[in-house]
C-alpha cells in the first residue's frame, strides 16, 4: 500500500526546513499575483531558496499559477513559467488554460496540477484535464467522501484532496472591504500579504465567525470551521488518493508545524500498522483540537454530510 503525499504551505522561506523536519514531503508556494490564498507570500528570490532547502531535504516543490487572469497579466505567464523551470519547481499549479498554454510554450515538460477549487467535481473533468497536460487533479473541498473515491477509481490522473484547514467561500475580485473603508472616509492598507487576520464577518443566528482578507486577487471570505480528518483517513489510503493537503492559510507557521507532525504520524501508522492508527487517531485529533485558534472549530467539511450552506 502506498503512502500518499503530505502537502504543506509554508508561511516563509525560514518555515521549510521545519515541515521537513516534521515530515512534509511537498510544499506549495508562490506570488499572490499568481496564485490563490496562498500562506505566505514568495518572491522570485524565496521561490529560489525555498526550492534549495526542499530539495535538499527531498521535499517537492509546487508553485501557484492558480489565480483569476486578465488580458493585462497574460505576457507575465510565460515569464514566470520559464523562471520556475530554470530555477527547478517540481509542478506548476493552474487553473486557467492561459496558464496551460504559456507553460507548454516556455516551460515544455514542466509537470502540471489542475487546481480551480471548485470545479474538480467528478472524475471526467479531471480526465479531460489529464488529457491536456495535467499530472494531477486537485479535487473540490465540497465532495462526499463516497465521491472522492469513486473520482479515484475511475482517474486518469493523480488526485489530490485537502484534509485539513479552512476553505474558501466566496471569493470577488475587488477590493470590497478597502471600498467599503474608504466610503467610510477610512483608510486600510492591503498589500502583498499583509493580511487582516482579526477580520470576521459575524453570523450571530448560527454563532459563525468567518474570517475575511483581501489580497493582490481580491476578497476573500474563508469557512468558520477548519477541516480536520486526521482520524477518518483510512477510505482515502485505502482507495489510493495520491497526495493529502494541509492548507495553513490565515495560520501562524508554529500552526502548521505541529499540524504536519500530527498527520505524518497519522499517515504512517494508517498504511504501516492499521490496529496502532485506530488506537491513536482519537488521540491525535484531540491534540490537534488543543492548539486551534479560538473560534476554530474542527469539522469533517463535506465529506459526511450534504452540501448544503
């Protein structure tokens, strides 16, 4: 039985060598201008570096081109591929095909994973990426666990599923809490990733707080609960799911490391000894429950239940 890949976001150049150290075996990152909802923000320089020290630790690189492109940003794309090529990224993440066909102009044979987010929703989608020059498909956080197998069986493709962490709920591409301040004849700084994590929309019905930032791609308004199934993995190493994501948007790198620890011990008793991981996996998941952030409460997502909202 293999083990699928643990898939961590990095917050900075200076966190790499610590999921390393506990156990990622890839990380994601990238520029804001490029990519969506990333941890942390990576110039050309730190995507340079962050490549040195993954690589030197046997850890893979994948750099987000995942973002909402205008006709303005399309002559950046083959830039930007052929200096992720040069500098040796193992995958470039997309989901636009303007990404796709700058990639096979200026980077021909770099490695490809589809990523829109939210329309990896059955497994012929995924194929149809595949058979454009995709390695990988990045599954939709809103699928069952009954779909997300079946996706597996019948994929042509890698296939990648988030396992823990927020998710986005809505995203619009202007900046509406720096608009909704400046009618106020307020000003709010939003640059590069200078998030505002105390930002909160309030449903006080439901008692739900989500967090809301804007970027370089826009506003963004994230889930009030963080995906946690640390203890429910056996289905997907079972069904061969090639990589589990944890996205650490809108968390502190500390976070993220004990989180990585967590899951690689989860990861390999699950595929080594099954009886050790369902003796621990109650455990791991409490442990996991005593660092989150006030106001973060853990939930199976979509996985078991509707998608209703």
């Amino acid at each position: 039985m293999k083990k699928p890949e643990l898939l961590v976001t990095p917050t900075k150049v200076d966190d790499i060598e610590k999921l390393a150290q506990a156990g990622a075996d890839a990380i994601i990152i990238g520029e804001q201008k490029f990519g969506l909802r990333l941890a942390g923000e990576f110039s050309r320089e730190d995507v340079k570096n962050a490549i040195g020290i993954a690589h030197a630790h046997n850890m893979k690189v994948y750099v987000a081109m995942n973002a909402l492109f205008h006709n303005e940003q399309v002559d950046e794309l083959a830039d930007y591929a052929s200096f992720l090529k040069d500098v040796g990224a193992d995958a470039i993440v997309f989901g636009d095909p303007a990404v796709l066909m700058a990639v096979r102009e200026a980077a021909p044979g770099m490695r490809l994973h589809w990523n829109t987010e939210t329309t990896a929703t059955n497994w012929f989608t995924c194929n149809y990426w595949g058979r454009k020059g995709a390695q990988r498909a990045v599954l939709a956080r809103e699928l069952s666990m009954d779909a997300v197998i079946e996706t597996k069986e019948k994929a042509e493709v890698e296939i990648e599923v988030q396992v823990h962490g927020m998710t986005a709920m809505f995203q619009s591409k202007r900046s509406l809490i720096g608009n909704y301040f400046e009618y106020q004849g307020r000003e709010m700084e939003i640059e590069k990733k200078k998030y505002e994590p105390n930002m909160l929309l309030h449903d006080k019905e439901r008692n739900n707080k989500y967090p809301i930032f804007e970027d370089a791609n826009g506003t963004h308004i994230m889930s009030p609960n963080d995906i946690c199934i640390i203890d429910e993995l056996e289905e997907m190493i079972d069904a061969g799911i090639d990589s589990f994501k944890i996205d650490g948007v809108l968390k502190s790198a500390d976070y993220i490391v004990e989180v990585t620890k967590k899951y690689r011990k989860a990861i390999d008793l699950c595929v080594e000894d099954r009886d050790a991981y369902y003796e621990i996996k109650d455990e791991l998941y409490r442990e996991i429950e005593a660092i989150q952030p006030v106001n973060r409460p853990l939930d199976t997502g979509f996985f078991y239940k509707e998608t209703v909202y």
